[in-house]
C-alpha cells in the first residue's frame, strides 16, 4: 500500500475506550501545557479587569479554565469520554478562554493557551474538528488584537500564533491518526495472542487430562485386571473366605476406577452443549451460586451485565434461585470454562472463609466484546500492602491461582476494591475473539449485552494483584 498522506481522510474510530487509551498521554501532556499558561497568564487577566462586573467575569473565567484542565489533566479516565462525545464542552470552554484572551492580550502566556485549543480538537475529532476549531480561534485572536491594536507595536505575535494554530490543528489529526491505527495494530495482536492463549490452554488441557488417565483411571483398571486374572486362575485352589476377599478388593478397585473417571468427565460433561462444543457459562455460574448459597447461607444474588438481580440482595438467600439464561447465549470451550468457572467458585469461596461477607453478586455477561465476570461482596476487603509474592511466601495460594489461571487462557484478572465500602471485586475478561478458531467463517456476530458499571480504581495496595 502507498503511504498515506498527512491530509489523508481520518482514520476510523474505534470504541470509546480504545479512544481514551490512545489518546490519554497526548493530551494529558497538552492540558498540563495549558494549565502552566493559564495560571501565567491569568493575572495580567485579572489586573486588567474593569469594573465589577469585568472582575467577576474574568475571576470565572479563570476558574472555569484553570479547573476543567486540572480535572483533565488529573481523571481524564472520567471526563475524557465526556469530552469526545460532546463536542460541545470544548466550545464552552473556548467562549471563557476567549474572555480571558480579550482581556489579557494576545501577548501574553494566554495567547500560547490558545494553540491547545486546535490540537486537542485535531486529537479528539479529526480533520473537521480541528478546521472548525482552529478557525474560531484565529477570529478570536484577530479580534483580541483589535482591541489592543494600540498598545501592540505591530501583529507579528498575533500572526505568529495564528500559524501556531493551523501547524497544531494538523499535527493534532496526524497524531490522532497515528495512534488510532497502533491501537487498532495492538488490539489485533492482543486478540491474537488471547486466541493463542486458548489454543495453548486446550492442548494444555488434553495433555492433563491424558496424565490423569494414565495416573489413576489406567492404572486402576489395570490392577483390576491383574487381580481378576489371579483370582480366574487360582480360585480353585482357594478356600471360600478368600475367594470373597479378593473378589471384594476386585470390586472396590473397580468401583474406585469408576469415580475417576466420573470424576474426569464432569469436568467435561457438565452443563455441555454439544451442538455448538461449549459450556454455558452463565447457567452454570448461576448454578454454582445458588449452591453457594444454600451451602453457606449468605444472600446472593446473579446478574446479567446490566441486568437486574435475580435474587434479593438482602436477607436470606432465596431457595428457588436457578440457572437463569443470559440474553445472549455465552458458550464457552469446556477447557476454558473450566479455567473460568473455578477462579469465580474460588473468588465465592474467599469471601465466605476470609471476607465473612454477608452479599455475594455474581456478574457475567458480554461488554464491549469481551467476556466478563465478576464476583463482588461487601466483606472486610483484601489487606492493605498485599502482594503476590507476600501471598506465595505465606502459603496461601488461593489469589496466586486465579491469577496463574487466569494468565493461562489469556484473560486479565483484576482484584481489588468493591462498589460497597470495604467489599472486594474480582473481575476477569476474556476477548471473545479469543473464542473462536482462527479462521472460522460464517459465525454470526453477537450483539453485546448492555455494559456493566464501570470498575472503581484500585487503591495502590492492590494494583499489583492486576494482571
């Protein structure tokens, strides 16, 4: 393919939070940029305020300004999402940086402010963006000089920031442009790799499951076996006793053969659809945690990813809680819900012995092509300054084995604070690209279901439970 041109159309763009991701250095950098002009120039601003009125105006101004890019500047995870699906945010705040621009100048730190202005449209909404934007501010700035055509001694700086503002806006689309196709090329290469993740973790699974056969199942039945040909050849010459003896020890061994490989093929059998090869992960989650329930009488409740609960989460677990299917059917290969399933018992199991949590909310559904489950509770939380390695050095392995399991099919757990205070969540993902074969056609694609509230951010303690 030819290269393309810097005034190329715009590249596609993809989801909000590949959008966020991709662009949050940039201009996370552009309004820390915009904060040090802001506050250098807004004195000349305020100093040169007439009137009553005037003071006001420009002291909000110079709020409004100096806040909205702190805030940027400090959560562009929350108001970054905001900023690019109302476009109309960045001409508020333009109209109460122009307000400070008439009053402080075009020479002073407040007419550098204004190149932000066309490079964060160009980042955030393309070619046409940044046109429109970079045109509003080279009027405000010829109108800004007007008004203090007399105490300038020529428009060199105003012209000069005006060419700011057009090279801005046009490396402003370029960058976006740019890091829109990497994380376009990084999200290809994850699903990539999650899929080879999968294809390790179903090879990995059959050799396992060939061990444990060969282990126990194999070598029962063949201790029967040898059994059986002894007691064939020398029951004739046995007294009656001991005939029953080892006809009875033939038995036991034949049985205990039995429930391994019971045991083996639960796995596998469970909640199984033949039809399309998977496991349905959602009816057996809420399986598992109706169990749960009942077991430890903890009220529980399950949810569809977005959906209402299916139980109370007060008072006592409800008896006639059962598998309720999800919207959208989630078949999962049976290798990897194995994988799957046993990190959220394991993460239902720890907040009843450790947490002594009185709630338990399963969550499972599919968000943004991703396959997401999370257990939440409103128990005691994880201890503060907790690590992994502090974790395997203490001999508890519970939270090391999710992650190591979690690792194996290429899905990303996180655990750490809940939605209620002091609670634990434990949230794994799983691309569903990463679920089906490389190279397969004709599948229908899946309308997600409705996304799940976003994550609170981890404390700092827990950070490094995240893989």
């Amino acid at each position: 393919m030819p290269p393309a041109s810097a005034l190329a159309d715009d590249v596609p763009a993809p989801s909000i939070p590949i959008q966020i991701n991709a662009l949050q250095a940039l201009c996370r950098q552009v309004f820390g940029f915009r904060l040090a002009m802001i506050a250098l120039g807004a004195p000349f601003a305020l100093a040169r305020a007439e009137g009553q009125v005037g003071g006001w105006l420009v002291g909000g101004a110079v709020v409004f300004s100096f806040v909205g890019s702190y805030a940027m500047l400090r959560d562009w995870e929350v108001f970054g999402p905001l900023l690019i699906k109302y476009r109309t945010l960045m001409g508020v705040d333009v109209l109460f940086g122009s307000v400070l621009l008439l009053t402080a100048s075009p020479d002073s730190a407040l007419g550098y402010a204004t190149v932000c202005t066309p490079l964060l449209a160009g980042l955030l909404y393309g070619w046409r963006g940044a046109g429109i934007f970079t045109a509003i501010q080279i009027l405000l700035l010829a109108a800004a000089y007007t008004a203090w055509a007399q105490r300038m001694a020529s428009p060199a700086s105003t012209l000069l920031i005006s060419g700011f503002c057009v090279a801005a806006g046009i490396i402003g689309v370029t960058l976006r442009n740019l890091m829109f196709r990497f994380g376009a090329a990084t999200q290809a290469l994850s699903e990539a790799n999650a899929r080879l993740a999968v294809t390790d973790a179903v090879e990995g699974e059959r050799a396992r499951l060939a061990r444990e056969m060969h282990d126990s199942v194999a070598k029962t039945l063949h201790g029967v076996a040898m059994a059986a040909e002894g007691l064939a050849q020398s029951a004739d010459r046995m007294d009656p006793l001991t005939v029953k003896h080892q006809a009875g020890m033939v038995a036991r061994s034949a049985r205990r053969a039995a429930a391994e490989s019971r045991e083996i093929l639960s796995d596998l059998r469970r909640q199984a659809d033949y039809d399309t090869g998977g496991v349905l992960v959602a009816d057996e989650l809420a399986a598992r945690l109706a169990d749960f329930g009942h077991r430890t009488g903890i009220a529980t409740a399950f949810r569809v990813a977005g959906g209402t609960p299916l139980s109370p989460l007060g008072g006592s677990p409800s008896p006639a809680l059962s598998p309720a299917p999800s919207p959208v059917p989630v078949t999962v290969p049976h290798a990897i819900a194995r994988h799957l399933l046993t990190i959220a018992t394991e993460a239902m199991e720890n907040s009843h012995r450790h947490a002594h949590a009185s709630r338990v909310t399963v969550e499972c559904g599919l968000v943004d092509g991703v396959l997401r489950i999370s257990v939440l509770d409103d128990g005691r939380g994880l201890p503060a300054g907790i690590s992994l390695d502090d974790l395997r050095k203490a001999g508890h392995f519970g939270l090391v084995g999710m992650v190591e399991r979690a690792a194996g099919i290429g899905a990303r757990i996180r655990i750490g604070r809940g939605r209620s205070a002091g609670g634990t969540e434990v949230r794994l993902e799983l691309p569903t690209a990463a679920l089906v074969p490389a190279g397969a056609t004709g599948s229908q694609p899946r309308q997600p279901l409705p996304a799940l509230p976003p994550l609170p951010p981890l404390p700092p303690s827990t950070r490094r439970l995240t893989n």
